[in-house]
C-alpha cells in the first residue's frame, strides 16, 4: 500500500488524503449521532423502568383506588366512541372545532377512546364554556392532553389542541 501511495503524484496524494479525511468525518459523525440516539434510548428507557417500578410498587394503592372509581361508574352513562365523537361536537357547538377519528385502547372490561379535538380562533369565553361543560361529563369524559397557541395574526385569539377521553363499560366487572 506505501508503494502505491508513494507512487502517485503530490496532487493524487493529496486528492486520496482529503477522500479518505472526507470519509472519515462522514463516518464519524454518523457514529456521534447513532450513539446519541442510543444514549438518549438508554436514559429514556431507565425512566420509564423507574416509572414502572414506582406503579410495581404501590400496587395496593392503585388496586384499591381502582376499585373505588370503578364502583362509582354507572355503566349505563360510559360512552362509546361515537357517543363521545357526538357528545364532544355537541358541547363544542359554536366553538371552530376540527375532531380527529377516536381512537380505542380496549382491555377486558373497560375501553378508553381517545378523540382529538383543535379549536382555532377562540376567545376565553366559549373556551372556559367548553371546559366546564366537558369538565361536568367527568370521570366518563375527561381531558387527558391539552396544549395552548396563541394566534399572532388575531391578539387574543387561541388555537386549542385537546387530547380528549372517554371511558367504555364492555362487560361489568364482578361484585367481590
């Protein structure tokens, strides 16, 4: 390889020397953004262990406080998906509402669906209307997610990303 090298012009060797530099570099900072992405998978992931463990943990409590919300719900007032769609258009009426397709998350009693729901172009007003119409629908429907943007082209205007939910009876649970 040295004769090679050392075979070939000023000018080649220093063309091989800049591609080979070049190549490196790329290499190199393709390594640099895999491992911090892994870093970041790594760090990631001992949080949500941590989480996981603070549940495993308080199990008891959780099972207990389970099983007091769950007497309270009357299964006859859960909603289903589109129940929740229309009940959530219902109490926005009025408001500039865009609603995203609900979502459901099932297990063997309960379902929670989850509907998306953006309010452009809105005063306080009707919003804190909205908020304390949805918020007298509790524990069936409920806010799980809520971001605010003001509008820059309208002072006092708000645009409203909600992340809205809703709980399902599938079967009754059994009486212990």
């Amino acid at each position: 390889m040295k004769k090679f090298f050392n075979a070939k012009s000023v000018r080649e060797r220093v063309l091989m020397t800049a591609f080979l530099l070049i190549a490196v570099v790329t290499w190199g900072s393709s390594l640099l953004g895999r491992t911090r992405l892994l870093q970041s998978e790594y760090s990631a992931t001992g949080a949500e262990l941590a989480d996981q463990i603070t549940w495993l943990k308080n199990k008891a409590q959780v099972d207990e406080r389970t099983k007091k919300v769950t007497a309270q719900l009357d299964p006859a007032k859960t909603l289903n998906a589109t129940q929740a769609f229309a009940e959530v258009n219902r109490l926005a009426q009025g408001l500039p509402v865009e609603m995203g397709q609900a979502r459901t998350v099932g297990k063997a009693n309960f379902a929670v669906n989850n509907l998306q729901v953006t309010i452009r172009r809105t005063d306080w007003r009707p919003l804190l209307k909205f908020y304390a119409d949805l918020s007298s629908k509790a524990p069936y429907l409920g806010i799980e997610s809520c971001s605010f943007a003001l509008d820059r082209g309208a002072p006092g205007l708000f645009t409203v990303v909600l992340r809205i939910y809703s709980v399902e009876v599938l079967k009754p649970a059994a009486k212990p």
